[in-house]
C-alpha cells in the first residue's frame, strides 16, 4: 500500500452465509484507491455483520495502521456516520457523497407519476455549472417540490455540504468524484463470480471466490485512468502541500 491516495471510493455488497447452522446477511466491505499513478488498486476487503458507520470507522483504521497516511478524497454512499467515520482518521479528507446514490434513494419517496418532471428538475441541482448555480436549482426544488416531498428535500439539504464537494472541482475531477461507480464495478464484478451460489457454507469459501476475483481485476489495472496527469496536477493545485512529499513535481 501507498502512503498516499488522491481519491477512495468505500462500499459495501452483502452475501448470505451459513453461520451456526442459519444463513445470514453479512457485508463484505471493498476499499479500492486511486494511486498517483492513476491506477487502481484494492486496498483491503472485510467481512462483518452488517454495513454501519462503526465499522468503517474500523476499516479506516486498519489502513492507517498498514501506512494509509492521508486520502485527499473519499469517495462513499449516504451511510449515515460515514463522513464522520471517515474525518476521525482522515482529518483533512474531503467526503464526496454519491449523487447517483442519492438520487436512487430519492426517487423511493416520489410518487410514479411525478417521477419524469421531478427528475427534469433535480437534474438542474446536481448537473449545475457551480456550485451557488445548483443551490439556486435546489431552492426552485424545494420552492416547487417541498410540499408535496419534504422528506427528499430534507434529504438533499441536511446531506448537501458532501453532495456538493465536488462543484469545487473542474470538470475532470468531477467525474472521478462524484459517483462511487469505479467501486461498484469491482462489486459487479465479484457478482460474477459468485451469480451461480445462492449462499456460501462459510466466510472462507466466500473471501477466498472474492480474492480470485481481485487477483483477475487487477492484472488487467495496468492503465491510469483517462485524462490522470491533467487530473493530477489539478489536485496537486487544489490541495497544495498535500502531495509535495510523494510527487516528483
């Protein structure tokens, strides 16, 4: 591992498993990394009871113990406590929420014949140009929707300074952040794997499918991501003294 990631995306998939003698729901826990390379690599998998804040808080600690110094930006689904969770380890991270995950959990509270124009408008919070262009879109919402919705408006509002982190940023940056896409194709990708087992007889057989999974991922990691140097050197400006150890700049 690297002393230094610019960018983290953290998530969770859940797997029943045979444990004494009933099958339960646990989660397996994925942390994959952006190197300064602008290659990927799987930081660490765990296994745990269920998905919460106290448990990544956990995770995060490992992998400051195993030499994890610092994470420009963390990369994470609404799990509530998880910014939180992240900051106590990683003071000075910034914490992207996933707009994609947001928008999901929003559309759960909107009725279906109101989807398609509820969308139209939320689109202009989220798609904005800037930063002050979305928060002007969000009070339209709120101005149009918020009678009717007040729980997704609420959602929006409470959770905004993480939804909006990555209005900071120029636009390559902003495609990096602001989705937890790049840890939910690792997590498509172990579905393969295991699709033709309804369940597992234990956590080793489970961990042990997953890594052969990893180890196949991984060979084919051998490319920075599109546009990675402009990138970089966009982070190396917005986040000045953060990388000046650990870059040949």
């Amino acid at each position: 591992m690297d002393s230094h990631y610019p960018i983290v995306w953290l998530d969770a998939i859940h797997y029943n498993i045979k444990d004494t003698g009933r099958y339960v729901s646990k989660a397996v826990y994925t942390v994959l990394g952006l190197r300064l390379d602008g290659t990927k690599e799987i930081l660490g998998i765990y296994l745990s009871d269920s998905e919460g804040a106290n448990f990544w808080l956990s995770v995060l600690t490992d992998m400051n113990n195993r030499g994890v110094e610092d994470i420009l930006i963390a990369c994470v689904d609404g799990l509530s406590g998880f910014p939180e969770a992240i900051n106590t380890i990683y003071p000075e991270a910034e914490v992207q929420l996933c707009i994609v995950h947001q928008i999901r959990n929003s559309l759960k509270y909107v009725g279906s014949k109101h989807q398609k124009e509820f969308m139209k408008d939320l689109k202009l919070v989220y798609k904005a140009v800037s930063q002050q262009a979305a928060e002007a879109a969000l009070d339209d919402l709120e101005d149009k929707w918020g009678e009717k919705y007040p729980i997704v408006i609420k959602s929006w509002r409470n959770k905004w300074h993480n939804l909006s982190i990555f209005f900071k940023y120029p636009e390559p940056i902003r495609k990096v952040i602001y989705t937890t896409n790049a840890v939910e194709s690792v997590h498509r990708q172990f579905r393969k794997l295991t699709k033709t087992k309804g369940a597992f007889p234990n956590e080793n057989s489970l961990m042990k499918l997953l890594y052969v999974g990893i180890q196949n991922m991984t060979k084919k990691w051998t490319m920075p991501i599109h546009n990675w140097n402009l990138t970089l050197s966009q982070l190396h400006i917005y986040f000045e003294g953060r990388l000046d150890d650990v870059l040949d700049i």
